[in-house]
C-alpha cells in the first residue's frame, strides 16, 4: 500500500463505518429489493456532482483513469433496470454541497472518499444477488471493477502517490477527503431521514 493511502486511511478512519454502514445495511437477511434502490438513489445523487464537479477541475484528466469519473451512468443503467423511469432519474436529488474543486489534490482527496465503497462492493453484489436474483440485471455500479478491486487500488494508490508527492499537495489531498467524509455522511442521513 502506498505511503498516501495507508495516510488517508489512518486520517480519516473515524469516519468510515458512518459511510459503509449504508452499504453493509445490504447485507442483511431480510434486505429487499427496494433498499437496494433507496442506496442506488443516494449514491446517485452524490457521485453525479462528484462526477460533474470533477469535470471542470483543470487537468483532471491526465491523473484519472476516465471510469472513476463515469460511474453516475453506471448507477443511472442499475435504476432503469430496477424500474425507475428516465424522468424520475432526472429528478433525484443531487448533493448540492459538491460544486467545484480547485485543482486535482482536492478532486483526488474526495475521489478517495467515493472509491473507498469499491472495497465492499463485490460482497454486497454477491450477497445481493443470492437474496434477490431478480435483480441481477442491476449490477453494473457493483460490478465496476468486479473481481479486479485490488489491481484497481494498487493503480489508486499509485495514482494518489503522483498526484500528493509534494508534502502541501498530500496535506490538500488530507483536508480534501476529511471533507468529503463529513459531506457524504450528512448527505446519507439527510437521505435516510427524508
């Protein structure tokens, strides 16, 4: 592991089991199809301005890999799937807190936020599917990088190294994904409360 993601790892540890826990709440027996949406819809409505905000961030395209910043269409594939009409993906509320980013260590520090879901996905899909089969043709978000997840966070770790190899750009990358945490946990209960 790099010496940047073990860092972020360790900087923002407090916050992880308040953004996984939506998604381990999947693996429970009695889990039903309609949790699974609810979920789809929340991360829709964080990782489409996360995407969007990350497309006007100058540069971003020579440090991302361009499938960490198209996944929105992915989950977007999985509520059709479920049922959802094209309107009403249209209409999901969006986190309006992500708006822009400066610059690539701020976009990267939130990226960490977001792709840190990836290390749970494999699981829940599988469990997923062994409790609802019916849903199996709404997996494209889960099986993004399917049985690669690990490939996928050594080339992240790598990329993250480059873009923080200058100690103020790791300590904005740090302060980045500190506030990412803090967006996507309110972001969550504010969905689950509403």
């Amino acid at each position: 592991m790099s010496g940047l993601l073990m860092r972020l790892n360790v900087t923002t540890r407090h916050w992880h089991a308040d953004v996984d826990a939506p998604w381990l709440d999947l693996l429970r027996p009695t889990v039903s199809r309609a949790d699974y949406l609810a979920q789809l819809v929340r991360t829709y409505g964080l990782v489409a301005p996360f995407e969007s905000a990350c497309k006007y961030t100058p540069r971003v395209e020579r440090s991302f890999d361009l499938r960490q910043l198209s996944r929105a269409g992915l989950i977007a594939q999985d509520l059709l799937a479920l049922g959802l009409t094209a309107a009403q993906v249209a209409r999901i509320p969006q986190c309006h807190a992500i708006i822009t980013f400066k610059d690539v260590a701020e976009a990267a520090g939130w990226l960490y936020v977001i792709e840190r879901s990836t290390l749970l996905q494999n699981g829940i899909r599988r469990h997923l599917l062994a409790r609802l089969p019916e849903v199996n043709d709404a997996f494209a978000y889960l099986a993004t990088y399917d049985s690669g997840v690990g490939d996928h966070w050594m080339s992240f770790a790598r990329m993250l190294d480059e873009i923080g190899e200058k100690p103020e750009t790791a300590t904005e990358m740090m302060d980045a994904a500190r506030a990412g945490f803090v967006c996507v946990k309110q972001w969550f209960h504010s969905a689950e409360s509403a």
